[in-house]
C-alpha cells in the first residue's frame, strides 16, 4: 500500500491524523452533497477541525477533492500472484471494489467532470491519481518480464508507449464497465478481460520476438 500525505504548505508541522480525517470527511460531503454544494467550511465541520487547517494544506478544494479520491486509489497493490494473468485479475478485481464504493465512484465522477472545464485540475488528476497508480503497470510488466512471459523492450520511449497503453485500456474497461454501464466486474468479466488484454500483449510480444511467449496460467 502506498501512503499519501498532500505536499506540505508553510505553517505548523503536519498532523497524518487530521489530513486522514480530512480527507474522509471530504469523501463523505462528496457522496452527500456532490461537487457544486461541498465546501471547505463543510469538510472542516465534519472532520473537527477549524477551517485555516484546511486552507494550510490546500489550495481549495479542487485540490483537496483530487486528494481524497487519490488516497482510495493508494490501496491497490501487486502481490506476485505467480503469473501474469493472475496478477491481471487480482489487481483489475481490487480496482472494481474501490469503484463500487459510493464515495470512489461519486468522488471520480466530480472530478472528471471538473477536469473537462480545468486543464490544471486535469493536471492534477493525472500527477496525483494517473501517475502513482502507473506504477502498477511498471512493476507487472517488469516482473512478467523476469518470469519469461513477456520480452524485454530495450527502447525507452516504445516501453513508455506500452506502458501508457495498457493503463488505459484497464482503467478504461474497468470505468466503462462500472460507472458508465453500470454492470458488475465480477470475477467471470475480469477473467474473460484479462484473456482479451493478455491476447494484445502476446501477440505485441510474437511481433518483436518472432515467437510466442508464455504468459502462464491464472496461478494458485
């Protein structure tokens, strides 16, 4: 799990307990009020902490919003579940539960939203959310690389390209999925998706390798 504290402000030194509450009182407005109604004197009343505190840490509440949903995203993890496809499914499967949870999909959707009117909070969005959570991707890829299930890819700039990809086709199926269609990705859709991702990256890998590649069983 990755720990998130917001960059710090000038001011007294940080306290992880108030940002903790802070940020789940915003979670909890989010689902409440929605976007265009929440504000900081809202979020500061619930989580018990005067409205200065608030404005110390963030800038306004773009920032804060960005913040506490960026915070649920932190807990995905990549356990080696001993294969590529049963990594694909472990962490696709943690991905839909944080979205199927009320203040995930109301706290996503408002800033989506927002971004489409807001270059910076779109900035935002993607160094807090997008770019921290790409690490996902990078450390797969590089242990089915170990493992002989996906070849090594020496240029920098067509790994990024590759990377960058196969984020967006998950977090895109997984949104769609889930907040758009409003259906359920349970373990048979995120079984019969990852042999859709794996059959892109197989057949990417017979392209610049001349032969198949093993990407192994969904493991234990």
């Amino acid at each position: 799990m990755q720990s998130r504290t917001p960059a710090s402000r000038t001011g007294r030194p940080r306290s992880a307990a108030a940002d903790t509450a802070i940020l789940a009182a915003t979670r909890e407005a989010l689902v409440e009020l929605g976007w265009s109604k929440l504000t900081l004197g809202d979020v500061a009343t619930r989580a018990g902490v005067a409205k200065t505190t608030l404005y110390r840490r963030w800038a306004g509440k773009n920032e804060l919003v960005v913040d506490a949903v960026a915070e649920l995203f932190d807990e995905l993890e990549l356990p080696d579940r001993g294969s590529l496809a049963a990594d694909i499914e472990g962490v696709v499967l943690q991905f839909a539960a944080i979205l199927a949870r009320p203040e995930a999909r109301s706290g996503l959707m408002a800033v989506v939203a927002e971004a489409t009117r807001d270059d910076a909070l779109r900035e935002r969005i993607r160094a807090s959310i997008v770019d921290r959570q790409m690490r996902l991707v990078l450390e797969g890829r590089a242990r089915a690389q170990r493992r002989g299930e996906l070849p090594p890819e020496p240029d920098p700039r067509e790994s990024a390209r590759t990377v960058d990809l196969i984020f967006d086709v998950v977090a895109g199926a997984v949104v769609h999925r889930t907040l758009v269609s409003g259906k359920p990705a349970d373990e048979n859709w995120v079984r019969s998706f990852t042999r859709v991702l794996l059959l892109g990256l197989t057949s990417q890998a017979t392209e610049q390798g001349g032969a198949p590649w093993e990407v192994g069983d969904r493991g234990a």
